[in-house]
C-alpha cells in the first residue's frame, strides 16, 4: 500500500499519478492525510499523558523513600487519574488506525510515469513485436484440434467439476508438462531458485500481495478453514518473505515456481472463454524477484527479456504492451504484457504479465532491505507469468498445424520425446 509519508509529502503527484488510472483521488487523499493528522493528534496526547505518568511515578518513589507518604498518595491518585482519562483516547487511537489502513488498502499503486493514460487495453501502448503474425493456412482453432487428436477434453471436465476445469489427456498431457518443465529449466539456467510453495493460502498472505480485498470475489474460497485458493504463485512465494528484514547483499532474490491456478473469472463470457482462452483452473510458471528501489526497473526489463526469449526459442509470434492506467492491475507500478499471435482464431492472446509493483507489496508486508550502513527501507517486488500454459499450447497447436498434423518446436522435443502429434 501506498505509505502515509509518501501521501503527505507527494499529494499533489500521486493524485496526479492516479488519474492515470481515471479515479479522482484529491478527496479520498485528503482524508487520508486528515485521518493521519487526527492518528498523530491522538497520539502525541497519550506520548505526553505516558511522559507525565513516568515523572509522576518518579516522584512518588521519591516521596515513599524520603516518607512523606501523604503527597506520595497524591501524585500516585494523579497517575490512576491519568490512566483513566487515557482509555477512552487509546481507544480512539485503535479506531482511528484501523479505519485510516482500511482506507490506505483501497487505494491502488500510483502508476509509474512511463505509464501511459487511458481507460481500456485499447489504450495500451505497443512496444515491440516479433515475428509474423499471420493467420495459419489451415486456420484451425485449438478446440477443434484438441478434439480431433484427443488432447483435451473439455465435456469430461464439465461433467466432473464444472467449465473451465479441462482434462489434459495423452499427448496432451505430455506437451502440459513438457512446457512445464521447459520453463523451469529455462528460469534455472536465468539464476532462479525453484520453489514449489502450499496452494491455499490465508488472509495474511492475500492482503500481503494485494489480492485481498481486491480480488476477494476472483478466489476460491474453503470457508470452513477460512483459506483461498492461490489465483498465482505470485502470492505464496511473494509471502514467504513477508515480515522479513533482507540483507541488501542477498538481493536480487529470485524465484521460480511452477502452481496450477484457480480463478472463478466472474463476467467471463464469449470467444474469450471458449477452449483453453479463459480457465478456472490453469498450470503457470511464475517467476518472482525481489530488488533495490533503484535496481528494481533494470530489473524489470530482464524479467520481461526472459520471457521474451522463452516465446522466441518456442517460434511464436508476440508482442509487447505498456499497459495504460485503466488497463493495470491493482498493485502493479508498471506492467508489460506479452500476447502471442492465435493462427487459428485471427487474435493476440494474453500469456504474460511483468510487473514491478515497487515498495506496494512490501509495505504492506514489513519486508525491509537492510542496507549496508543499517539503514532499513521497503523493498521492491516484482513478478512475471513465465509462462501461463493455456494460451501458449492454444497458439502452438493452432500456429504448428500444417495440415495434417501438429508440429512440436524443436526445442521441446527432448521434452516431448515425439516431433509431431497426428
């Protein structure tokens, strides 16, 4: 979450900054800053009644041991006096406090200033794209694919739990895991560490990452153990350090983890959905750095070169966005999307999202780099799909058929063990 000094000494650019995500804040600062003033009111009251409280305590120990008792009973009727009248102020405090975090979990990163202003992904800004996106000759949609070579199947997956819960079967299977571990290997060879986290997590761990109450409606939920469903490995791995003061000399800090993932998509509807578009359950490969403020977005352009260099050995076509203001997710600075080319449904598809979300997480976290001088300070956070597997085996079945069948890029194949699928 944004901190409080921040507020106080940046009003006018983070109001400024928030626009880019189209809210008008100027009130909602405002009352942050009212609530600070009123937080700080309180408590400079009960930090002077506390230092009245000591003196006085001082001086009756005094008066006890020089034996003029009676005016020790006074100034100790003083001290109850003052305890009592600081009870309903540490109430207040605690009402205060509570209401002021609230409000701070409301409002969203402040963009970054190279992030651009708009309302929708049709405001996104177009970086850089590779290769030819064109549609295959024989235009194909994954779905009929999937169905006519057995891969997939979707109506048995309805049939057991619900839409968007696919079952992965034969060669399609072994593509799912070979992808998985292609990744993986590929993050082992960039200096991640591989962690395979839990995949419920609990409250603490949701408002540590921003998820809650954000996306509290986009989670599944076990309500007897009060526990969700992880939307990502993002959140699990990110929390791992969470109430934790890191030595700078450890940073970068760089993890990998492979996670199904489980999203109920609510307001899905249409071609966004059909096939392997949009799931309730998907398998990801999420890789998560933790940085120096000032080595944060160097950083960032590395995460989003990997997973660009992932998509270039797997010859798929892609692009990558900026994404604008309106277009961004809550806890994000800057992101950049990655969206590979569909041959067989004529669309860019979505398979990545990088982004730096600077000291949001980790304030929300208490995790702290230690600098070298014993100076602590928040750290950056950052994270990348690298990859999400449902629209990347979509664009490979569709952007690989040539006809008569499925041709697996040359470097899956040790992973595949098979060249083509037919």
């Amino acid at each position: 979450m944004l901190q409080v000094v921040n507020i106080r000494s940046k009003r006018e650019d983070i109001i400024a900054a928030l626009k880019k995500r189209n809210i008008d804040a100027e009130a909602l600062i405002d009352e942050v800053i009212a609530l600070d003033e009123k937080r700080r009111s309180i408590q400079f009251r009960l930090d002077e009644s506390k230092s009245l409280i000591n003196t006085l305590s001082a001086e009756t120990g005094s008066l006890f041991k020089a034996g003029e008792t009676e005016l020790a009973n006074q100034k100790k009727q003083e001290v109850s006096a003052i305890k009592e009248e600081s009870v309903p102020l540490e109430v207040e405090l605690k009402e205060v406090s509570a209401t002021l975090e609230k409000l701070l979990y409301s409002i969203p990163n402040a963009p970054h200033t190279s992030v651009p202003k708009g309302k929708s992904s049709e405001d996104n800004e177009t970086l850089r794209t590779w290769g030819e996106a064109t549609d295959a000759p024989h235009h194909t949609p994954h779905w009929d694919l999937t169905s006519k070579y057995k891969l997939i199947d979707f109506e048995t997956g309805v049939k057991i739990t619900g839409a968007g819960f696919p079952i992965y079967t034969g060669k399609g299977a072994k593509l799912q895991r070979a992808l998985i571990q292609f990744f993986i290997d590929e993050a082992d060879a960039a200096g991640y560490t591989e962690v395979i986290p839990p995949l419920l997590i609990n409250e603490d761990s949701g408002f540590g990452t921003g998820q809650l109450p954000d996306k509290d409606g986009q989670m599944y939920y076990a309500n007897e153990d009060n526990l969700f469903l992880i939307p990502t490995a993002e959140v699990p791995i990110t929390n791992m350090y969470r109430d934790m003061i890191v030595d700078e000399a450890e940073l970068p800090i760089k993890n990998v983890g492979y996670t199904p993932c489980f999203r109920r998509e609510a307001g899905s509807y249409g071609k966004d959905v059909r096939g392997l578009n949009r799931l309730h359950q998907f398998d990801k490969v999420e890789i998560v750095q933790l940085d120096t403020p000032e080595r944060s977005y160097t950083t960032l352009e590395a995460m989003v070169s990997h997973v660009e260099g992932l998509l270039q050995k797997l010859e798929l076509p892609y692009r990558v966005l900026r994404l604008c203001g309106g277009d961004m997710g809550f806890t994000s600075a800057l992101t950049y999307d990655l969206d590979v080319y569909s041959a067989g449904q004529s669309r860019w598809l979505e398979v990545s999202s990088v982004s730096n979300f600077e000291t949001y997480q980790a304030n929300r976290m208490k995790l702290r780099i230690k600098r070298k001088d014993g100076k602590k300070e928040a750290a950056h956070t950052l994270n990348g799909s690298a990859l999400a597997l449902p629209r990347i085996v979509a664009a490979l079945l569709e952007n690989n058929f040539d006809g008569n069948k499925i041709n697996i890029p040359s470097v899956l194949v040790p992973y595949t063990k098979f060249e083509t699928i037919s």
